[in-house]
C-alpha cells in the first residue's frame, strides 16, 4: 500500500467501535463493515439494510473508506468511484474475527438473506 498522504484519508484516525454506530444504536443489524478513512466512523455496507458508511459519507463530505472485514485492505472513493490505494489505517484494521457476519449476532434476524434481497 501507498504511505503518500492522500485527501479524504487520516492514517491516524482510530475506527468508532467494532460494529456500526447507527446500527448499535438502534438495534439494527449489519452484513458488512466500512471504516472511513478520514474519521474512523464505522457504517454497514451498501449491502446492509441501512447503509450507514455511504449515508455517513453523503453527510460529511468524507469521500473514502476502507473495507472493516478480517483480511480485506480495499478501499473505495466515491468521488470517483473506484478503488483507490491507501496507507495502514491506525489500528484495529478489521472488526474482530470472532464477530459474526452478519453482525452482530444476537440481532441478525433467521430470514436475513430474503430481507436483504427484498431490499434490493
């Protein structure tokens, strides 16, 4: 990965939690994690029901995220909408990998899947 500074990213800002904030804080659940790379704010995907990362992006003006998945070091620009190259984040780089996904655990629904696709 790149260590040139690049906008929309601040390798030292640490993520918000291990889940995503919106959703933690109204009982919702999650299939994956975003991580923006220029706050840390922790969203769901766009392919959660609530799509908290791009949402947090749309109202902040933060064009970058990295991927919040065990294993994936991605990240994504909505200005362009591509995959951009980025430096190591300020750790933890990933959600734990004893989190389920979907997470968490405890609130995803058995019908998960349908409600996902009926979404779409």
């Amino acid at each position: 990965m790149s260590t040139a500074r690049i906008d929309g990213i601040d390798p030292a800002a640490a993520p918000s939690g291990t889940g995503c904030e919106e959703c933690g804080e109204t009982g919702s659940w999650w299939l994956h994690l975003r991580r923006c790379a220029e706050c840390g704010h922790v969203g769901c995907c766009d392919d959660s029901l609530n799509t908290h990362a791009t949402k947090h992006a749309q109202s902040t003006g933060h064009p970058i995220i990295q991927s919040f998945e065990p294993g994936e070091d991605w990240f994504y620009d909505y200005r362009t909408q591509a995959f951009v190259d980025g430096p190591r984040l300020a750790p933890p780089e990933s959600h734990p990998s004893t989190q389920s996904v979907p997470g968490p655990a405890d609130r995803v629904p058995r019908d998960w899947e349908r409600r996902l696709e009926e979404r779409g």
